[in-house]
C-alpha cells in the first residue's frame, strides 16, 4: 500500500486529468445530452485505462447542485492500487462542471454524498443475512430485487446489486467483509429482513461478538 510511484505512473496520472480538464464539457454534455457520448466515453475509459486497467469510474448526479454531475473513482477495494488512487486524489483539477471522489465511502445519510435516486435503491432494497464466518469476518448475503429489476439479464442484475452494495458498504468494507451475495426477487413475506441502508451497522454489530447460537438466529 505505500508503495512509491515512479515518476513514469506520476506523469501518467498528470496526464489523465490534464485530458479531462481538457474534455470536462464534452463529458458533461455527453451525459447531460447524450452528444457523442459513445465517442467521449471511448475516450475517457481509454485514458483511464492507461491509468489502470482494475480503476473504474462512475459518473451521476451531483447530490447537491442539479447542474454538476458526480464523478467517483474506485479500485474496488484492491490496496496495490491505492498508491494510484492517491495520486489521483492529490491531482484533482478544478473543475466547473463536475466534483471529485476519489475512493468509494460507506453510506453516510446524514451528509449524503450519493445521488437521491441510488439513496433511495439502497433504503428501499431488502436484504438477508445466509451465513458469517467468524474467522473472516466475511458474510454472504441474498439481496431481494423489484420486478422491474429482476427483467435484466443476470449479468446486469448481478452487476447493479454489487453496485448498490459497494456504494452501502464503502470499497474497503465490500472488500473486507463480503464473501458473495445471491440476487431474488421480493418475497412476500418480508418479515425478519434488514434494508439494505442498515447493513453498515449490522456488520459492525457481527465482528464485535462471537459466532454462537446466540447469532445464529440470525440466519435461521
């Protein structure tokens, strides 16, 4: 994790934010208007890319201010890019059109950082508790999905329940403590399920006490 970049990665970083400076509003308005959007985000994943490769960005609305939109940059998780990730952070430019977040954060609802359209995914999605190792401290988890939802294909389904939990948990905390998550549809009876919003704290609840049939009511 504290491995030094070389002055080759540095100017690489330099590099990426220099271009998005440069294209901040071609961004904005391949977002905002769908102008040249395929040719822009071609283009910024491909200098991202050089950046690294396991980097993902995601760009939404600005929790605050209707006419920015949000940019968040992620290594989900993986401590030999954190150096990277650093770098990336330091090398912000100003910008007028976007804001900056650099790692992805645990949710946080009394000073949201998040979009009101995925605040509300996540308070609204059900979840429920399968099984914990106490050795780990890892969970695995089933996360209920609307209709509308479930009429993605798995792979997107899939994909759009580990975004809602990457962006509940934080990257470092999904990292650390989730083994694997199934995806169904609502059940009827909803009776002893968490929402998602509430998993944050649950998990901090479960790697403070002991795996004993105590917690296993948890699970049953």
């Amino acid at each position: 994790m504290n491995k030094q970049l070389n002055p080759r990665q540095i100017k690489t970083i330099q590099n990426f934010w220099n271009w998005f400076q440069d294209n901040e509003q071609a961004i904005y308005h391949a977002y905002k208007l769908e102008i040249n959007k395929g040719e822009v985000l071609f283009h910024l994943q491909r200098n991202l890319n050089f950046v690294s490769k396991r980097i993902e960005y995601f760009i939404t609305k600005h929790p605050q201010d209707e006419n920015k939109l949000k940019v968040f940059i992620t290594a989900h998780g993986y401590r030999k890019l954190f150096p990277k990730m650093k770098e990336l952070q330091e090398k912000i430019p100003i910008l007028n059109f976007f804001s900056v977040q650099v790692y992805i954060t645990p949710l946080n609802l009394e000073i949201p950082t998040l979009p009101s359209d995925l605040l509300e995914a996540i308070q609204s999605t059900q979840i429920k508790l399968e099984d914990y190792n106490a050795a780990t401290k890892k969970i695995i988890l089933t996360l209920y999905c609307k209709e509308n939802d479930w009429e993605l294909n798995k792979k997107r389904m899939e994909r759009y329940a580990y975004l809602l939990l990457l962006f509940t948990l934080g990257e470092i905390k999904y990292k650390k403590h989730i083994e694997d998550f199934n995806c169904e549809l609502n059940p009827q009876n909803t009776n002893g399920l968490l929402t998602l919003s509430e998993l944050p704290e649950f998990i901090d609840y479960l790697a403070k006490i002991n795996y004993s049939r105590k917690l296993k009511i948890f699970f049953e």
